[in-house]
C-alpha cells in the first residue's frame, strides 16, 4: 500500500530538514583560562549566540590554549582549522604597526581613551583581517599595564639586567630600553617561569597578578598605567557567510553585547583584582619620579621607532585619534 503525504506535511518536513542542514557547530580557541574575565565574557557570547539562534549555531570555546597554542590561533582560524579565535591584539605587530598601537606608552592611557583608539583602528584592522579572510567581531581591553617585581621598585638602575616577561614586541622593546631582558612567556606559564628563575620579572595587568596568584612570586607592583592592551575575537569569514542572514545577525548582535559587557568587566576586574593583590600582601605604589621619567623615556623612543614604521595612513589616524581628544 502506498501512503501520499499531503502538502503540509511535505512542507513541514522539509522546513525540518532545511533547518537541520542550516545548524552548525564551530569551534572557538582562546589562549586564556577559565578565570579570566576575557573567557568567561567569550563563553556568554556564545551561550547568547546559540539562545538567539535556537541551537541553529552552537560554539564551543576552548580556552586554556588547550585546543591550540596562542600563536597558531589566528593562522588556523584563517585557514578554517576552526572557526573562530580570541588573541592578544599586539601579537600580530609583525604583520602591520597598526596592531602594536594600543601598546605604546602614552597612547591610550584610560578606558575613555582606549575605547576611542579602538574605535579609531577598528576600520583599518577590519579591512586588514578582512585581506586574510577574516572578520574581527568585538575587541575587549585589560586593565592598565603595570610591573610586578620581587623588590621595591624605586630606582630605574635596577631595570639592568632584569628578566622581564614580555608577551608582546612591545613589552619586549620597552623592556630593552630600560635595559632589561625580555623573555617571552605564555601567561600560563607564568608560575613555572618565576619558580625556574626565567624570569625576575613582568609586565601585565592586576587582572593578570590576580589570576595567577602572583603573591607566590613577587611582592610588590608598581601601578605604572603604561597602555590598556585589548584581545581582539574573530571569525573566518567563510564560516560566517556559510551562516543564513538572521544567524549572522544574532552573531553580530552578541558580539555588540560581548564588547559592552567585557569593557565594563575589564572595569570591575581593575578593582576587584587590584583588591585581592593587596589583601594576599603585594604592595601596590605608583612608580616615584626617577622611575617614571625612565618610563617615559622609553616610551618615547618606541613611539618614535613606531613612526619610522608606520604608515601615512596609520600615523594620520593615530593624529586625528589624539585631536579627537
């Protein structure tokens, strides 16, 4: 016997099957542990995104470096190993200038001024992913950087010589110029450094301090506000237009939410951070004038070999950003 399925049910199978085949599961890699206020912004992004999307669109974040090591994660989102990434911005300096800016002393030294560099660089970063077949979605800062000693840091002598954690080209040159020596570290791997002995020293944020229980290593932190560094998150761009319209919309919109929620998470985190060095008996002191003309000296000297690096296009948005002030 042979059974006719009338139109409304062929319809409503169909539109069963069509939805099927529209669902996708990406994958998410982030070099950050689950503490971190970067993660636990990146895992509500995607609990929004497959809410908004009913299931349709499901990302898992793997965090922790644990499905791909920090440097290897943009070079897989572009070839489409995964779908989508979270990275320290800066890390991409060797490939243009303009990735460096939100590390350069004096640039961006508030959340106000940070959020309207990035507002200012966005265009051109997009248009720089976008050549590599990639599309930035939101970008979220830390807290201001500082430096974590095992002494009281009161003289700019004692930068000779000093092993400093510097995760970025930047954090590496101006710790050169102090006299110091860089040495590139993960920052989950920052415990095993210190007890090791590769490094005496870092520069990162309290959020950073606070996450690694930097109390069991150093004593003090000098709140030096040298730049407000972002993690920037992205997708590959095919991944993305595989998606139908109203997908790719909640995607977006998740994304303007994610970059709200975390700048003011970066805020709380400052505070609650800076609270939790103190109580577990890090001292915390901005730097005195000796140190700080130090600083600034080295500064100036980077910001001055980022000019002879950049481009007439980066350094006319780098002075309509500073104008814009």
């Amino acid at each position: 016997m042979t059974f006719k399925r009338s139109p409304l049910v062929l319809a409503v199978t169909l539109a069963a099957l069509a939805g099927s085949a529209q669902a996708a599961d990406w994958n998410m890699a982030t070099p950050y542990g689950d503490a971190s206020f970067h993660t636990q912004n990146t895992k509500q992004f995607a609990a929004d995104v497959r809410e908004a999307t009913d299931g349709e669109l499901n990302i898992t974040v793997h965090s922790g470096g644990s499905l791909i090591a920090h440097g290897e994660i943009k070079p897989s989102v572009r070839r489409g190993t995964v779908e989508a990434g979270e990275i320290f911005l800066s890390v991409l300096s060797n490939e243009s200038p303009i990735f460096e800016l939100d590390t350069l002393p004096g640039v961006a030294g508030s959340y106000d001024d940070a959020k309207q560099l990035w507002q200012a660089t966005k265009p051109m970063i997009t248009e720089l992913f976008a050549e590599q077949g990639m599309l930035p979605l939101y970008a979220v800062p830390w807290p201001a950087q500082g430096i974590y000693t095992d002494f009281e840091l009161n003289d700019p002598a004692q930068f000779e010589g000093l092993r400093v954690r510097a995760p970025n080209i930047n954090t590496q040159r101006l710790t050169e110029n102090l006299g110091g020596i860089p040495t590139e570290t993960e920052e989950s791997d920052i415990p095993t450094a210190f007890s090791t002995g590769r490094v005496d020293a870092m520069i990162t944020s309290v959020s950073t301090g606070e996450s690694m229980a930097a109390w069991d290593y150093v004593s003090n932190y000098s709140d030096a506000n040298l730049w407000l560094p972002k993690n920037i998150i992205f997708v590959n761009q095919k991944a993305f237009e595989r998606l139908d319209e109203g997908t790719q919309q909640a995607v977006l919109d998740a994304a303007s939410e994610a970059e709200q929620r975390g700048w003011e998470a970066s805020k709380a985190d400052a505070g609650a951070s800076s609270q939790a060095l103190t109580e577990n008996g890090i001292s915390i002191s901005t730097p005195n004038e000796a140190v700080a003309e130090a600083l600034q000296a080295a500064g100036d000297t980077l910001y001055a070999d980022w000019e002879s690096r950049a481009s007439d296009a980066a350094k006319a948005l780098i002075q309509d950003y500073r104008d814009g002030q």
